[in-house]
C-alpha cells in the first residue's frame, strides 16, 4: 500500500510542470486586436483609458475598439459625431471615418477617459 502512495505522488509531481506547460501555452484572448493595432486602426480599452489614446488614421479607415477593460465603457464623440453606448468586457465598436478632421471622444461614464482620432486626407 505504501508503494503505491509513493507511486502515485511520483505521478502527481511529473503531472505538475505539464499542467503548467498547458496554462501558459493558451493564447491570450484580443490576439487579433493586437495585430489590428499594429495597423493603426484599433484602439484597445484597458484599465481606464483609451490605449492608444491618439491615432492618426487615413480617410476611409474604419477605427475599431475593443473593450478589454472588466466594464463597460463608452466611445462618445465630444460633439456628437457617434456614440457607441455601453460597451460590455469583450465587446467592441467601430466608426469609419471619411472626412479628414480631428475628432476628440470620451467615455460617458468615465469623462476622465479621453482619446481622439486624427483622420487625413486620402
Ligand atoms: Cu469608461
């Protein structure tokens, strides 16, 4: 009987660092956001801000953002130009945005959180 513990402790040791293997190897989940971003076209929100909080985008492009946050947050144009409404962790947003201008939002339940997309000429 005692072998048999000891067997089955070997086996749990050998287990652990597998387990460990498997958690870290799970991708994290906006994998596709962050290839967005590299675009300039993504905005991601995260731990109360707009990140980033400033892009600089041609005319045409369609900005996206993603709420990665553990609230709901809002993308409200400072002058009514779109508003998103709440967006709930995990979901997005996105505006196309076709005449160049300088377009300042902020989120409505969190004034502090402000960004602005910065839209050229084609
Ligand atoms: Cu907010």
């Amino acid at each position: 009987m005692k072998r048999i513990t000891v067997l089955f402790a070997f086996i749990a040791l050998l287990a652990l660092p597998a387990v460990a293997v498997a958690a870290s190897a799970q991708p994290p989940a906006p994998a596709a956001v962050s290839a967005a971003q590299m675009s300039g076209s993504s905005v991601s929100i995260a731990n109360f801000s707009f990140q980033p909080s400033w892009i600089s985008v041609p005319a045409g492009t369609t900005v996206s953002w993603f709420n990665n946050d553990g609230v709901a947050h809002t993308v409200t144009s400072d002058v009514g130009a779109f508003d998103s409404g709440a967006i709930a962790p995990g979901a997005g947003f996105s505006v196309t945005f076709s005449t160049p201008g300088t377009y300042t939002y902020h989120c409505a339940f969190h004034p502090m959180m402000t960004g602005t997309v910065v839209v050229t000429g084609m």
